[in-house]
C-alpha cells in the first residue's frame, strides 16, 4: 500500500500522458483539481489488487465528455456524486475505487473521488492505456455487467442506466445524457468484487504511471537520458526518433482522426514513420511495413525531455521519439483483440505482438 | 513623421521615420524609470532634426509587466466568477503564486451565472449575491475587479450585466470582463483579465508620465503603445490592456526585419549578445503561439510570437578542451572580455574574426587560434541555427531568412533550409522601426451557428466587426484589411456551430480628429 499525496500528482500527469498513447488531452486541470481534493480531504490509500479484501466492493468511475468544453467548464466533484448515486440506487456501500483508463487526465479522477469520499484506490484500471469509447474496458470484455450504472453533472442531477443489451449501448446513452449535461460528467458503475477486479483489470498501472513521471524527472534533473529511464521502468522499445513533418488532421464524429509523419533522424536517417490515430494512436509504419498497432502503446515523447507530446501537440519540427509497449496481457487474448485490435479500428492487418528484448 | 521608440532591457531605441524613409536614429541606455529614457532618445533625435514635424509617438516596452514581476504598485483587485453551482472545487487565484496572490489582496468571488457550451445558462445571474460580494469589496478598498463567466466567450451577457451593477454601487472600483480578454480556457482567461485589473493603475500613471514628459518637449502629437500582435493600441486601450504588451519587443524586432528586408513570409533570426531568437513571419507578422503563457508565474492564453531561443549569441564563451560552447556570455561586456578587443575570453565573436566572417578588433590577437578550432566553431553555430530556424518552419519548403541583431556576424552566406539569406541595412534598430511602422488593428471573436446560416455569411459579419474595431480604434478605413481568420468547428455542438475568430488591420489615420 502507498498514499497518493500531492508530490506524486506531477509524476502521475507524465507517466499517464505517456501510457495515453497520444489521447488523453491536457493533464493540467485534472492535476489541479486532484492536489485541491488531496489539500481538502488529504492523501490517498492506494491498494494493490492483491491486497483487496475478499468481501470488497469496488467502484469503477472515470469522466465523460468532451476536453474542450473541460477546459472552460472545469470538472467540479461529479465523480463522487456519481458514487453516491450508484450507491443508493443498488443498495450497496463502495469499500475502494478504481480508475475507467490511466491513460491521459482521467487517472485523476479517481482519486479527487476517493479523497472525498474517504475511500482507498485499487492500484489498477480498465485499459492499461487510453481508448476512446466507453465500453473499450477489460471489465467488460471479462463479462463484469458494464450496467446498471450513474452519470452525474455538476449541478446535482444524476441519472442512472439500469439495463442495456450490449456495453455498446450504454456508450451511447451515457454519451447523450453527458451532452445535455453540459458535456463534463463522470459516471460510476455497479460494485465489482474483489474476484473480479483481480481478474479483470489490469493490475499495477497507478504505480506505473507514479514510477514512470518520477524516472523521467529524476533523468531530467540528473541530466541523463529520459528515454532510457523510461524503458528501464517500463519495457518496451524504441521504435523510431526523428522531426515531425507532416500532420494531417480531420474531426470525424467527434473523433481526431489523422496520420502523422515523421523523418528519421540519426540512426532512422532515410526513413519514414507513418502514425494513424483515432484521438489515440493506432498503427504505426515506417516505409510501408506495420511495426507495432494496438493494442499494443505507440508513445510519443519529446526527444530531448521525455515529456510526453499529444496529438493535439504535435506540429511541423518537433523532434520525437515513438516507443512502443507490449499491451497489458488482457488485450492479446481473442476475445481482447476482438474489443481492441486492429480490426476494431477498421484495419485488415494482422495484430503481431510487439517484441521486446529481456533486460 | 513618426517617432517609433523600444525600450529594452539595456538601450532604448528610437527612430524617425519620413514615410518609408529613415529619417534619423539614437540608442540610449533604459532609464530605471522608463520615462526619462524615452525622453533622452526623443530629445536627441529632434537635435538630429529640428525642423521635424511628429505626427504621431508610437512606443513599445514592457513596463508594466515589470510591475507584475517586481510585484510592486499594483491595486488591491477582486475577482468574481459568474459560474455556480459549477467550477467550485477550483476557485478563482488557484494557482497564483502565494506572493503575488498577496500583493493583489488577492478577494476570490463566486457567485451564481455563467453558461453551457451550447449557450444555454447554468443558471441564471445571482444579481443579490453579486451586490453582497461588491458591499464586501468596498468596505476592504478594493480598487479593481475582474469578472469571469464561464462560457462568455458564447455569450457574454451575464458579465455585462454584471458590471453595470457593479458600476451603480461602486464607481469608483475599475471592472475588467474577462470576454474582452481572451479565448476559451476558463482559467487563463480570467487570470488575464485579472492582471489586467490588477494592472490598470500603474498603466494610467506610466502612460500619462510619458504624455506630459512629450508636451514638454513641444510634441503635441498622440501617444500610441505596441502591442503583441505588432499592432497599435492608443492611451486609452493600453490602460485597459496592459498586459498586451508583454512581448512587444520580440514582436516589433520582427515587424521592422519585415520592413527592412521586404520579406513579409518567412524566418527571422535575432543574434543578441547572449541568446539568438528565432521566429517566423506570416503576411508580416509574427506568428503567434498555441501554448499556455506564464506571466510571473500566472498561467494565461494571450498570444505571444511563436519563437525558440538559444543560448548562442556574439558573446558566447568558447572552451577548446573539452570542447563546449555556452550557454555562458560575457553578455554587454564583450568589447572588453573577447580577445580580438584586448581581453582573455575566448568567445564566437572571436571565432568569427579569425574565420574572416568579419573584421573588428585586433584579428592579430586570433591569428594563433588552431584552424580546426575555429572550423569546427562555426559548423556548431551554423548547424544550432539551422536547427532552430527549421523548428519555427511550417513546412519542409525552404523560405527565405532575415538575419538582425549584432551577434549575425557569426553566421555565413547560406543556411541549409533558407532558400535566400538577407541582411538589411540598420538592422540594430529593427525593433523601433518595428513599433515606427505599426498599424491599427482590431479583431473580433464570435461563436455562430452553421445552421441559420451559411459559412461566408458568418465570416463576413466578424469580419465587419473587426474592421468596426480597428477604425474605432484609430485606423484609416480606406486602408483597413482582414489579415487573419480562424475558424474552429466545436465539434461537440450539435447545430454545427463554429468559432470564428478575425483580425484586420489599417494604417493609423492621420488626418482624423483623435476623439
């Protein structure tokens, strides 16, 4: 167990904007709004899954809605009142929280939630990275109920869905109500047991993240190399590094959906890297030949610093460094590949697992 | 004639201009004061020109932002956000740092109002709770307030609203709108509107300063300050605004490199003595940036001109063994410290005598320097440039490059990624030229929505707004354009709506009446 104080906001922000994968958008907001929540209520219990007491009761909840309207209307304590309406609708007290997605700014809401309410965080979430719909979670895929389930805004009024006849579904009206809510809601589902939170989620990703952010700054002070801090805390390879030179970018129903190009530098000279993404990235290329798709991560970080650089972020010159990680083991069963691979995304290739040097 | 003035840290320039012609120009060291620096220059340039006739005084500098940094004359200001019963958990001055927090006496407010993103209210204004808050306010000797409702970039009614209340019960308090402010970004927003505020006092004061200081010197002419964007704003404007002239120094070096050179679209690299700014030029302006700002340690969105900056400059120390260049500078006291002027540093300029890129000082004091010492320097200086020049480029074309400043003497003939490579004549006062030939400008920001009607029709009506502003704001209507449109689908509306944002710009009227 170990408490998420305010001093690990900041290594949570970079090591979740890196497993975001190129989605996630701004972390600031999310960082401050958890160190004023961790100011009022003080710090967080986080727990392993390990360490999850047998008759626990553990709520997933997480945000919904647009970041560009999070920006403006900045999230207040959804998350909490979405708890407590989960709670009251199914009868049953939550005994520990877990996080929807560690990938981008929604790892924090979790915890601005659990220091209200004065709940321990499992140290574990649902993707193990960032995907764009509701329903892309491992409890689900699993056979967790994704159902009945709350949506709470800011003003106090809270919804529940009861019942719907595929997880698809409760995207879709989940997505609805956030709209006429404003466009920042959180949501909360249905107790899980500890059973099925050891089963379902993916384990350890809270920490990774913590762990991630602080190898990257302890690099950054130390003047070493951020990238090899990375791959030393989480393994993975490099795929490729050299300047952005060509994005191109297009909204399509309510997803950033593009292609960006990058012009190797140094010992990828000569060569070409081609990223499509859907608010995450998706499939990366270089000269033609498929290197690494999802599930599996493609990160981009900043060459020099290891910050991690959002679609949203990227333009003309940048120099980055695209790493690549092995997806969490729960993404590469079939029925995992079914809810996340590249036939998801609507692309013919083949998923082959991204190889990754022991050590 | 126009006078055009830059105060920066260490000189302040000044220059006459007879239309396109450069009529006369001085450099003096910045007084502590500003004022009298202004003056100097001033006085010094009409010695050179008696008989000049000054139609009009345009000055650039950050002043007012020292205050902010210095934290010093600054008004006790309120802010009040129209938001409740949303954004509670972070309230206005959040993230201010804790000392300049103090010096505003820092009041935060939050009271019932604000909108959705769709326009709809997120309640209605909570006119009562707004009257208890500025009661509050008087009795504390509060001075200035900024006012925030979220979503009032949409609709700014309920910030008006409030500050014709807030004017019936306290006069004397100065209300900024964050609306007027800035862009979408709640926070930012309202921490712009409260520097503003918070601001607006020392802004008077220096400004009417300057005033009397040019009656004194028998200029009647009007008074008009720099902007970011590298267009004019008069008197009245810039106390409003302050903080808008934060970057007017980059910016005006850049607009007077476009002026001297004819190059209105491509890069400029400003060598100084310690650091090489590195920007790039659309129409003839600065290109601005998309990230936050900070401004003493406060986030904010204004836009600022998109540049990267280096630590290499003429005043660069070089070390032979191990090899390493800066980023340390002997900085203003290069023509004693390098070696080709007597001194025992050995710096870039000294490299750039000894490789013949230019001849000043004693080149005998070099002679001694290793060959591959010096060849390798300069292939550092010019392969750090080009790096920088191709992370400001906007594509992979090559654009033409204006080299300024007194440390381009470190650079050759051709850079890779500069399709041609200029070095106008009196580039060491760029900056004053830069605030001598600026324009009018005025922009206008509005969200419509697609569905009532068409796309041209939209941005015609801001176009027509915006060139409303700049002629209210001092520009000759025959010469107003539309130099810059945004448009940004909110993608999340459902009625197709989108954000439109446009920027026109004229040349200052003359022969108009000032109001």
């Amino acid at each position: 167990m170990w408490q998420a104080t305010e001093e690990v906001l900041a290594p949570i922000a970079i090591g979740a904007g890196i497993l975001g994968t190129g989605g996630g958008g701004n972390p600031y907001i999310g960082q401050l709004r958890a160190r004023e929540a961790i100011r009022r209520w003080g710090p967080v219990t986080v727990m392993a899954p390990e360490e999850v007491p047998e008759d626990a009761r553990v709520v997933c909840v997480g945000g919904i809605g647009a970041p560009t309207v999070g920006i403006e209307k900045v999230r207040d304590l959804q998350s909490y009142h979405a708890l407590r309406a989960i709670e009251d609708y199914t009868g049953e007290r939550a005994t520990a929280l877990i996080s929807n997605e560690i990938g981008g700014s929604n790892s924090v809401e979790v915890l601005i939630a659990a220091a209200q309410a004065g709940l321990p965080v499992v140290d574990a979430d649902g993707m193990g990275r960032a995907f764009p719909e509701f329903q892309m979670k491992t409890f689900f895929v699993y056979g967790v109920p994704c159902c009945p389930m709350a949506i709470a805004d800011e003003k106090g009024n809270s919804v529940i869905i009861r019942e719907t006849i595929t997880p698809h579904w409760a995207e879709r009206l989940a997505r609805a109500t956030t709209i006429q809510m404003g466009c920042v809601a959180c949501y909360a589902v249905a107790p899980m047991s500890a059973e099925q939170v050891r089963r379902t989620a993916v384990p350890n990703t809270l920490s990774l993240a913590r762990d991630l952010g602080t190898a990257v700054q302890r690099a950054r002070d130390e003047g070493e190399d951020t990238l090899s801090a990375i791959l030393h805390t989480c393994p993975g390879r490099v795929l490729f590094s050299g300047k952005v030179v060509d994005l191109d970018r297009r909204t399509t129903a309510g997803f950033a959906r593009g292609a960006l190009s990058i012009e190797g530098l140094d010992a990828y000279s000569g060569q070409q890297m081609v990223i499509d993404f859907q608010n995450e990235n998706l499939i990366a290329r270089i000269d033609g030949e498929v290197v690494c798709t999802v599930p599996d991560l493609i990160c981009a970080v900043a060459s020099d610093l290891g910050e991690p650089v959002t679609t949203e972020l990227m333009r003309y010159g940048l120099r980055v460094t695209i790493l690549g990680f092995p997806a969490p083991e729960l993404w590469t069963t079939p029925e995992g590949l079914e809810a996340s691979g590249p036939a998801h995304f609507g692309y013919d290739t083949e998923y082959s697992p991204l190889k990754v040097q022991a050590g | 004639m126009f006078v055009g003035v830059d105060v920066g840290g260490t000189n302040t320039d000044a220059v006459l201009m007879d239309g396109n012609r450069l009529a006369g120009s001085v450099k003096l060291p910045t007084t502590a004061d500003v004022t009298s620096g202004i003056v100097n220059a001033i006085a010094e340039l009409l010695m050179q020109s008696p008989a000049a006739g000054i139609d009009a005084v345009m000055v650039g500098t950050t002043h007012f932002t020292n205050a902010l940094l210095e934290s010093r004359d600054l008004a006790p200001t309120a802010v009040v956000r129209l938001s409740l019963p949303a954004t509670q958990l972070l309230p206005p001055l959040v993230d201010w740092p804790p000392e300049l927090r103090a010096a505003i006496g820092g009041q935060p407010y939050m009271v019932g109002g604000g909108n959705e993103f769709d326009g709809r209210e997120i309640s209605s204004l909570d006119r009562q709770g707004l009257r208890l808050a500025v009661q509050e306010m008087r009795r504390q000797g509060i001075r200035a307030v900024a006012v925030c409702g979220v979503f009032s970039p949409v609709d700014p009614a309920h910030e008006t609203e409030a500050e014709a209340i807030i004017n019936e019960i306290a006069p004397e308090i100065r209300v900024c709108l964050s609306y007027e402010n800035g862009r979408m970004g709640l926070l930012e927003r309202e921490n712009a509107a409260t520097l503003n505020a918070c601001l607006g006092d020392v802004a008077q004061r220096t400004i009417t300063g300057i005033e009397e200081a040019l009656k004194k010197l028998g200029i009647n002419a009007p008074l008009f300050m720099s902007q970011n964007d590298g267009t004019l704003m008069d008197t009245e404007f810039a106390a409003r605004f302050p903080v808008l002239t934060i970057s007017s120094g980059p910016t005006n070096s850049m607009r007077g490199a476009a002026y001297l050179s004819g190059i209105t679209d491509g890069i400029v690299v400003d060598v100084g003595g310690t650091s090489t700014d590195v920007g790039a030029l659309v129409k003839g302006f600065p290109r601005e940036s998309a990230v936050a700002v900070h401004l003493a340690g406060v986030r904010t969105n204004f836009r600022i001109p998109d540049m990267v900056s280096i630590a290499l400059g003429g005043g660069t120390l070089v070390n032979a063994e191990p090899w390493q260049m800066g980023p340390e500078s002997v900085g203003y006291r290069l023509a004693q410290e390098a070696l080709v002027f007597g001194g025992d540093t050995l710096t870039t300029t000294d490299l750039a005598v000894a490789a013949g890129y230019a001849d000043f000082g004693n080149r005998a004091m070099v002679a001694g320097l290793e060959r591959e010492l010096v060849t390798r320097g300069m292939a550092d200086i010019r392969h750090r440039v080009e790096t920088a020049v191709d992370q400001v480029k906007l594509s992979r074309a090559d654009v033409p490059v204006v080299l300024v400043g007194g440390g381009s003497i470190l650079l050759g003939d051709a850079l890779v990624g500069a399709s041609e490579l200029l070095r106008p004549d009196n580039a060491g006062v760029a900056n004053a030229i830069g605030a001598a030939i600026a324009q009018v400008g005025g922009q206008m920001e509005r969200v419509y929505s697609l569905e009532s009607g068409g796309r041209e029709e939209a941005v015609a009506d801001c176009s027509s707004g915006a060139i409303a502003r700049a002629v209210t704001a001092g520009a000759d209507p025959d010469t107003v354009e539309v130099v810059e449109v945004e448009e940004v689908p909110l993608t999340y509306l459902p009625s197709n709506a989108t954000r439109v944002r446009v920027k026109a710009v004229g040349d200052l009227a003359l022969s108009r009446p000032r109001p």
